[in-house]
C-alpha cells in the first residue's frame, strides 16, 4: 500500500501540467519582454 500512495502523491494530474505550463509561459514571455530592445516591461523604454 505504501506503493501505492507513493505513486498517487508524485504522479501528475492534468491540473498540475496545467499550471506548470501556465507558469512557464508566464516566466517565458516576461523574459522575452524584458530582454526585448524595446520591451513594454522594461524600466527605460
């Protein structure tokens, strides 16, 4: 049973993919923003 549990806890639910993704999206476009020329989000425009 100890198996078991083990493998429910580090097993990946649709819901933790998602927001691993949404968080790594996130994080990709501020620092695509920020290492832009130009970016919105950059301190001197």
């Amino acid at each position: 049973m100890a198996q078991d549990s083990r493998q429910n806890n580090t097993k990946f639910t649709f819901v933790d993919l998602a927001i691993v993704i949404i968080v790594l999206s996130i994080l990709t476009l501020m620092a695509i923003l920020y290492t832009l020329p130009c970016g919105t989000l950059s301190p001197s425009g």
